[in-house]
C-alpha cells in the first residue's frame, strides 16, 4: 500500500478503569485496577493508519514531561514521524480519564493539557511543507479551533483530500463547511450539524460519513440518496477508539487511491475489529487482519 497522510490532532495519555458498569452522577464505582494507554483521537488515528501501512506524520504537542516522553516514544514505535509534535514547557502532556463496562461501553473526560496550545501558525508551516507529498489530511478537533481551521484551509486549498472528524462539534466547524472537507461525524454529531445528510452534504459539496457504532455507517454524495454499509460482526471488549481507528484506516485508503465506497467499506471492518482489544489502540489492525475477516 501507497499513501502518505497527515493526521493533525490530540496526544493524550489514557488511564483506564474497566469495572462492571458506568457510575452515574455522584456515584463511585470499582474496579480492579487502573491500566494506562495511549491515547487523543489524533495520535489513536495515527497509529491506525500506520499500521494499515500509510506513511503519517502527526502535527500536535505534548508537554516535557515524562508522560510526554512516553507518548512520543510509543508513537514512534508503531511507525508515526513524530517531528511536528511540538514538546511544551510548563504544561502537562494531555490525559484522559476512561471507565469502560462489561458490555465495552465507555464513558470518558480529557483534560486537554499541550493539546490546548497547538499552534496555528506551527500546524500551517508543517502542512505547505508535507502537502506536496500527502494524499489525505485527517483533523480532528480536541485542539484549538484555530489549529483546526488552519488544518482544514491548508489542506482544501492545497486540493489535498481533508477528513474532518468533529468529535466534538466546536463552533468552529460550522465555518469550514464551505471548505468541503469529507466530515465523518457519529449520530450524534451529525444531528448537532443539520437536520439530515441530505442538508450536510449540500453545504460542504462533499461527503459525508456517519458511524453509527453497532448499526454500521451511512454515507451521502451530494445530490445522492444515501448508502448504508452494514455492520461488521465484532467481539466487543472496549469500544474506546473505534471512531479513531475508522479515520485512520479512511484516511490511508484515500490517500491509497482507492475510491470514496471502498474506503468506507475498509475501514468499517477495521473499526469493528478494533474493539476486540482494550485501550484505544491494540486493536487497531493490520489490512491482513481485515483482508481476512472479509473473505
């Protein structure tokens, strides 16, 4: 596989508590211990386009601290060039705290840390100098808008294949709509975005994605009817990162080549494999491990 694709997006490190079901408000719940991962749906999404063999680069920052040195250097094992995340003095390399359920569901809060410092200036230098030799720019949006509006203008007026993943839907994103970027909300997301597909797709004139967790995706052409795209059968241990890996994997099939329906196809196959594993990144797979699981 052929494809170079730069992920713009959160670094976090992911402490996960997995116990028998999600507390509700004002209530503790126990489990049996706490395990830590890597995490931020940036690096997540990274890490699984790498291992379905794109070449990536990740724009982002961590702090200086010891958390910060882990995560570069377990992004760097799992093939991510790492040479745009910028290494933030005086600030805490971003964290999430994860419980996870019998059943895999999730509940989860960021405490966004360097991530809430990514330049806008920083992310549009390392963009005009990586996009000559890109194939897609995925960019989510736990950074600052202004991060993200960067990464998104960069890269659609370049004419490069931009993938917007707003999770979550910031102000900011309502602006780039007309900028055309593939969006790949869930339900929720969309539903924050316009009243239906038919309407989201007509304002960015591309696109767009829905995942929609056990029921499969939908996607929409503009001036399409939609298409729906079955469930793949999963073995669900933990759901957390299932969104971030269906990026990843689009966004290396699109930077591949391979038209929009194909891409769509992979990686929800990726997707459901991916939550057979805990934390947000194991499971992510191989295109093996997918070629297999669809024959």
């Amino acid at each position: 596989m052929t494809g170079s694709v730069v992920v713009v997006g959160a670094v976090n490190v992911d402490h996960v508590v997995v116990a028998d079901r999600l507390p509700r408000a004002g209530e503790t719940v126990v489990g049996p211990a706490m395990v830590r991962h890597g995490g931020g749906k940036g690096a997540n999404a990274a890490v699984a386009a790498a291992r379905f063999g794109a070449r990536v680069l990740l724009i982002g920052a961590v702090g200086t601290d010891d958390v910060g040195d882990g995560a570069l250097a377990e992004l760097a094992e799992s093939g991510v060039d790492t040479a745009h995340v910028d290494r933030l003095a005086g600030v805490p390399t971003g964290a999430a705290l994860i419980v996870v359920d019998a059943r895999g569901e999730n509940q989860i809060a960021v405490g966004a840390g360097a991530n809430a410092h990514v330049d806008p200036d920083r992310v549009r230098a390392a963009l005009r100098a990586a996009l000559p030799s890109c194939g897609c720019v995925l960019v989510s949006t736990e950074i600052p808008e202004a991060a993200v509006a960067a990464a998104v203008e960069e890269a659609t007026g370049a004419g490069v294949s931009c993938v917007l993943n707003p999770a979550p839907v910031v102000p900011v994103v309502a602006g780039l709509l007309r900028h055309g970027p593939i969006l790949t909300p869930n339900r929720g997301e969309a539903g924050e975005l316009a009243p239906d597909l038919a309407t989201l797709a007509e304002r960015t004139a591309a696109p767009v994605v829905v995942t929609l967790g056990g029921d499969g995706v939908r996607y929409v052409l503009p001036g399409q009817a939609p298409v729906d795209v079955a469930p793949h059968p999963a073995t669900v241990v933990d759901t957390t990162g299932a969104g971030d890996t269906f990026n990843g994997v689009l966004a290396a099939r699109l930077a591949a080549g391979d038209p929009l329906d194909r891409a769509v196809r992979t990686a929800n196959v990726a997707a459901a494999l991916s939550v057979s594993s805990p934390g947000a990144r194991a499971g992510a797979p191989t295109p093996a491990e997918v070629a297999a699981a669809q024959r």
